[in-house]
C-alpha cells in the first residue's frame, strides 16, 4: 500500500482514501499494543474522511435528512501494532445493494506487513429512522456495482444459565455525533464481558489478544445515551467467544458477536448472512 496521495482509483475504477495513523498513548493497552476497538475507530475515520473528500460530509447529510448506521461488521486482525508505531490504512466500497453498502478496511505495518481488515455493513436510513434505498449518486461516485453477499448476520443460541451477566449504563464519553454509544465502544464491551466471564485470567487474555482473530458482529440496535443495559460472554461450543447485549429490563438484543482465534480465525463462514429486511 503507498500512501503518496490519499485519493486514488483502484484497478476496476472504485475510489479509494488512504492515510496512515500513529498507534497513540492512548490507544494502546497495558500490553503497548493497539486494543482491539482501534482498528474500529480506524475504519469509521477512514469512511468519514473519504466520504467527506468526495462532497458527502456531514451537512450534506443533514440537509437530506439521512444517516448511515452500522449493521454488521466483520474485523480480521492479523498483527497487533505498538504505540508509537505507523499504520497504513486503505478504504474502499466493495459493494452497494439496495439499502444498504459493504465498506472494506484494510491496514498494514510500516514494513508492509498485514495488519488486519475490516469489512463493515451501512445501511442507509431516512429522518424517520426507516431503511430507504441509497441514491444512485452513491454507486456513481464510490463505485461497487459488484453483486455481493446480504447483510451480515450473527445467529446465538439462547444465553446459558451460567453465563456471567454484568450491569451497566452508556457512559457520556461513549457517545459518538449521532448521540449513540460509539460502533468501536461495543467491542470494548465485548472484551470486557470476556474477561468478567472467564475463570483463569490467561485464557481471558488469550481470547483478546492471540494472532490471528476474526470478530464477528451484528449491531441489531442503537444504543442511546444513558441506556441501562445487561451482557453476558460464555465460551461457544467451538472453543470461541459469544457475546449478548441487551437492555437491563430485558428486550430484543442490541448487539450480538463471536470471536474466533488462531486456526478457528481462519476460517470464512458465510452461513452467517441472511437477506437484509
């Protein structure tokens, strides 16, 4: 990846935004790697910054009554970076259809060193908050005409009846511009109920921390400011992760993913999408 000019055209013509990111104090963890929600933050500073470059900043938005919400997301991570060092990021639309567009991620060490990848699905939605079909402007300008695969899904059984429930509310600085709990904040909570849930502090930290991992996560609904909410991760039948969030008073799930590492990480099901609604 050169990161020469930040706007480019990839080989069948789809724009691209590219930059590179200093791993920061406060991103790393106590291990001085980048935590997991940093390649998130990544990616949705990527979207933004290539969105706005080509005319569709936030006005543009505004003034047309429409926002962009996470669905889903499927995170690869391949190396963990240090703080202080470089990463080169590249971001591009893999494909638009109907209501919703695929947006992939893609980062590397200074060495050229894969880093992992992101693909994360948007769905388009108007004032009222109903899912309406992205203008032809959009698939004219970023490209990704491709067919691709539905909308990403995460499928979990029932919570089990042993699994370790934790209580808490969206804090202020979880909030993101659209007043909802941030898409990267989920995975922070989904690494914390990992180490709430587990027993011996090295398998925990296995599960955070092993090369490769690939998370898996369906965003069912937003998140308000100052929501009580109720999550619980237990260890699935293939020796990864499961995790549930809910509200505190029960109700439909806010957010549901997995997490695979080493072998298990590598592998690429996609039995886990279903036809966006």
């Amino acid at each position: 990846m050169t990161l020469d000019s930040p706007s480019a055209k990839l080989g069948d013509g789809r724009s691209t935004w590219q930059t590179s990111y200093r791993v920061r104090f406060d991103e790393a963890g106590p291990d001085g790697r980048l935590r997991t929600s940093g390649f998130m933050r990544y990616a949705q500073d990527l979207a933004w910054q290539h969105s706005a470059d080509l005319g569709f900043g936030r006005a543009w938005y505004a003034e047309r009554g429409l926002t962009w919400l996470v669905r889903a997301a499927e995170l690869v991570i391949t190396a963990a970076p240090e703080m202080g060092t470089e990463i080169g990021a590249r971001t591009a639309i893999v494909g638009i259809r109907r209501v919703f567009a695929r947006r992939r991620g893609e980062f590397v060490l200074a060495d050229g060193t894969p880093a992992g990848w992101v693909h994360t699905d948007w769905v388009l939605i108007d004032a009222r908050g109903a899912l309406t079909r992205i203008p032809a402007i959009f698939p004219e300008t970023f490209g990704g005409t491709e067919l691709m695969g539905p909308v990403g899904r995460v499928p979990l059984p029932p919570t089990p009846a042993d699994a370790v429930h934790r209580r808490f509310t969206v804090r202020p600085h979880e909030l993101d511009p659209m007043d909802h709990a941030n898409n990267a904040t989920y995975l922070d909570w989904f690494e914390e109920g990992i180490l709430a849930a587990s027993a011996d502090p090295a398998e925990a930290r296995a599960a955070t921390s092993e090369l490769p991992r690939r998370y898996r996560m369906e965003y069912a609904l937003a998140v308000e400011a100052g929501a009580a909410l109720d999550d619980a991760a237990w260890r699935a039948d293939d020796g990864g992760w499961s995790y549930r969030l809910s509200g505190a008073d029960g109700g439909p799930d806010r957010f549901r993913a997995r997490v695979a590492t080493g072998p298990l990480a590598l592998i690429d099901d996609d039995s886990e999408r279903e036809e966006t609604p």
